[in-house]
C-alpha cells in the first residue's frame, strides 16, 4: 500500500487520514497546532475554586469553532456510529430559540414553521411572504444539494441579502433569515449566496435536531487522533508532488525537516492553500484565488450560576437591533459542559466588531459584549471569567458565484499528481461539510494510487 501525508489535523484532515487508513495506507497527518482537531475542538476548563463559587468538582467544557452536531448530518454520524461513538451523542436539553427585535425577545425556531407563524416577532404580511421561499426551494430542489453544493452552479447568480429581499421582503430578512444566517454562520448576509441560503434551509427540513457529544463536539477529532500517526507542531512549508512521489517540508522544534510519500492529502483552511503549494496548475491556483473565509472572535463568559434571563439555546441580534453582536448560545443547555447549575455562555462578534476588537485585549473584548448585552432584556451579567477566542481563517464564505467557481474546479482536467484537497470550503462550512471532503479526498486518493 501506498504512503500518505495529510497536511492538517482538522476534521476533514483526521477523516481523510482515518479512511486512507482503514483501506490499509500508510498515513502521518502533519498538524501545526500543539493539539489535533482545528476548528472542532474541546478545550476543558476547571471550575471555579471554592472562593470563587465551585469546589473544583467538574469543570467547564468549551467547544472551540464548531459549536454542535445535528441527526441530518449523515456522514458525521456514520463516522461517529463506526468509531464507537453513538453512546456519547447527547440531545441539547434545551433548543428553543429567539431573536431581539425592538427591546424584546421573540421565540424564532426558522425550522419549525408553525413556529414562526405563531410568534410575534414578524407581522402577518411578512409570514406569508415567507411562502415564497419555501416554494423557491421546493422549485430547486434538484439542484440544491448540502452534500454536492456545485450542482446548483447554474443558478448562483446572486447574492443572499439581495435575492431574499426581493423575494420575502426587507422585515422577514431582517428580523428573521439574516440574523439566523448571521449567528450561525459569522457572516454578513451579502458575503452569502442565494445558492448557499437554498442548501442550508433544505439542510434544516425534516430532522433536524440540535445535538453534542459526552465531553464536548472535539470528542471526535480526538477519538480520531488517538488512533492515528499525527505529529503537533509541524508547520508545513510546502509541498511539492509529482507523478512519482511528493515531498512535504515543514518546521518543527528540530527545525527545518522534510519527508518522501506516495501522495499528499492537503487539508488546510482554503486560503492557505496556494501559499504552500507553489506547483498547483492554473485551474487549481485560480480556484484558490476565489476561496474567502471570514476571521471572527468568539467570547465565552462562565458563570457561578445559569444566568435566568437566558431560557433560550439561541438567541440571535438582527443588525437593525445596532448590537456588536451576531448572537450567542447558552452552552450549560449541552449535558455534562457546565458543573450543575453553572452557567456557559458563547457569543459571536460581528465581522465589523472582530475586525475593530481584533488587537483588542481580551478584557476590552468581554466588556464590550457585556455592555451589549446590558442593553437587551437578558440584561447585565456578572460572569466570574470571560475567554475570547480568536479564529483566523474562522468559516469559508459560499459567496455569490462561488459554486460555479467550485465546479469547474471539481471538473478539471489538469490536476496536480499525487494532490488531492479536503476541507470545508468544498461542501460547506458546517462540520458535515468538513467530515464528507475528507471521505472523499480519501477516496479519490485511493482510486488514484490503484
């Protein structure tokens, strides 16, 4: 069998790496980072000391980047069925949603559409125009596929904010589908397609439910590390294939090292692609060239007690609401993330507030969501620690024209030998996005070292 090299241990990495392996390859996954798992990671946290609130009994479970699971996520699950992992897949004890619209909070589940009829949150006119995209979705239903985003290139031909204001009008899209799109996904309606707001809506239809893993969603980038030949802290610097062979260089504690291989899997964040592979051929690079990720900052504030104000799983800020916000979401709802009747709160910043923030230390950074919280009716909070995270690159943006760019890439001729690619930013930016590139860059690999 043949030797592979997987260049980053994020989840499309590790899943790449753990099929390669099953077929009897023999894989090194090379990661930068002391700690495998990239952007689906838990980080645990010790609970308070006992001045402090908590005995030290238990502790905080953060999950870095991604932040949940859900039952429509095929591929996640038969990976998680087939390592063992079905028995730690816990339900959200609580999902319900709202959105902020002038000073209140009204409930706002957008998969639930009897829901949403029922709510206050939008007036009458504004609910029966929603019928319009439902029907637009039921209309392209061929095309629109989660798992093969490239099949609906023909009709990318513009962006979010501006097909679905024509279509359900300005207060169903401020009030309901940008803010969801916004604190899920940390982006800014127009940095979205209308072919990307049409999969994830037919993502969402049917079941689906909001799910966790026992110790957090990074339970499954490490159970897959734990069972392969991964080395931290190898920064690849680049990597060069040919038909015979590639080789990888990267730096390490030893220094500058290199290593020979069969073929290289390269699963780094999209735009940093090209950068380490200097040979790629013009389709590929000009591929690389359209990919855009937003970089964003998430703070996480930890509480001695659950704050009451917070009901909700979710709680989104529409951007007429004027907030720094995009959302938040109460992580002590996930089972076994928060020592009993502590609180676990995670809230995104909005692009423009990251981008203000970003040299920002973490005091100012939890300050100003504190204060912004302070002006909604969940009220100010009294966290007894805030953590920010910075995440650069954070979520491909599937912006306008995108997948008609991303077809002609899946289709191209002139492919770099021993190359393949996974990563989120060829399906979607969502963890079945990551794990379903990794399969399939394992199984194009595969086919071409027969």
């Amino acid at each position: 069998m043949a030797s592979v090299v997987v260049v980053g241990g994020g989840l499309a990495g590790l899943s790449a790496a753990w099929r390669l392996g099953q077929a009897g390859h023999d894989v090194e996954v090379l990661e930068a980072e002391p700690v495998a798992g990239g952007r689906m990671r838990a980080e645990p946290h010790p609970g308070f000391d006992g001045e402090r609130g908590f005995d030290g009994q238990g502790g905080f479970i953060l999950d870095r980047g991604a932040q949940f699971i859900s039952s429509a996520y095929p591929n996640l699950h038969r990976l998680i069925e087939t390592l063992g992992l079905a028995d730690r897949v816990r339900p959200f004890r609580h999902a319900r949603n709202a959105i902020l619209r002038d000073g209140r909070l009204h409930p706002a589940d957008a998969d639930s559409p009897m829901r949403v009829l029922r709510s206050p949150l939008l007036s009458i006119p504004a609910k029966l125009r929603l019928s319009r995209l439902l029907a637009e979705v039921w209309r392209q239903r061929a095309k629109i596929d989660p798992w093969e985003p490239e099949r609906a290139a023909e009709i990318d031909d513009e962006d979010m904010e501006s097909w679905l204001r024509t279509t359900i009008g300005d207060e169903a899209f401020d009030y309901l589908i940008a803010p969801g799109f916004s604190s899920t996904f940390d982006s800014d309606p127009e940095h979205l397609s209308k072919v990307f707001a049409l999969q994830a809506i037919r993502l969402t239809q049917g079941d689906f439910r909001l799910q966790s893993l026992e110790g957090g969603v990074g339970t499954l980038t490490s159970t897959l590390a734990a069972g392969l030949d991964v080395r931290t802290g190898c920064r690849v610097t680049s990597v060069e294939t040919e038909t015979g062979g590639a080789r990888v260089r990267f730096t390490d504690v030893g220094g500058e090292q290199a290593v020979l291989a069969d073929a290289v899997v390269m699963a780094l964040p999209g735009t940093r692609v090209a950068e380490a592979c200097a040979k790629l051929t013009p389709a590929e690079r000009g591929f690389f060239e359209q990919v855009h990720y937003v970089r964003g900052m998430i703070a996480f504030l930890l509480f001695d007690a659950a704050p009451e104000t917070l009901p909700w799983y979710g709680v989104a800020f529409p951007q007429p609401e004027g907030l720094d916000l995009y959302g938040l979401a109460v992580d002590h709802w996930k089972e076994g993330q928060a020592p009993p009747g502590a609180g676990l709160v995670n809230c995104a910043l909005t692009a423009s507030a990251a981008e203000r923030l970003w040299e920002a230390s973490d005091e100012a950074v939890g300050a100003c969501v504190l204060e912004n919280l302070a002006r909604t009716p969940i009220g100010r909070l009294e966290p007894r620690e805030v953590i920010v995270h910075r995440w650069d690159p954070m979520l491909p943006q599937f912006r306008a024209g995108y997948t008609r760019h991303l077809a002609a890439f899946q289709r191209r001729v002139d492919r770099s030998p021993r190359l393949v690619f996974a990563g989120d930013y060829l399906v979607g930016p969502y963890t079945e996005g990551a794990c379903t590139s990794g399969l399939r860059a394992a199984e194009e690999l595969a086919a071409e070292l027969r």
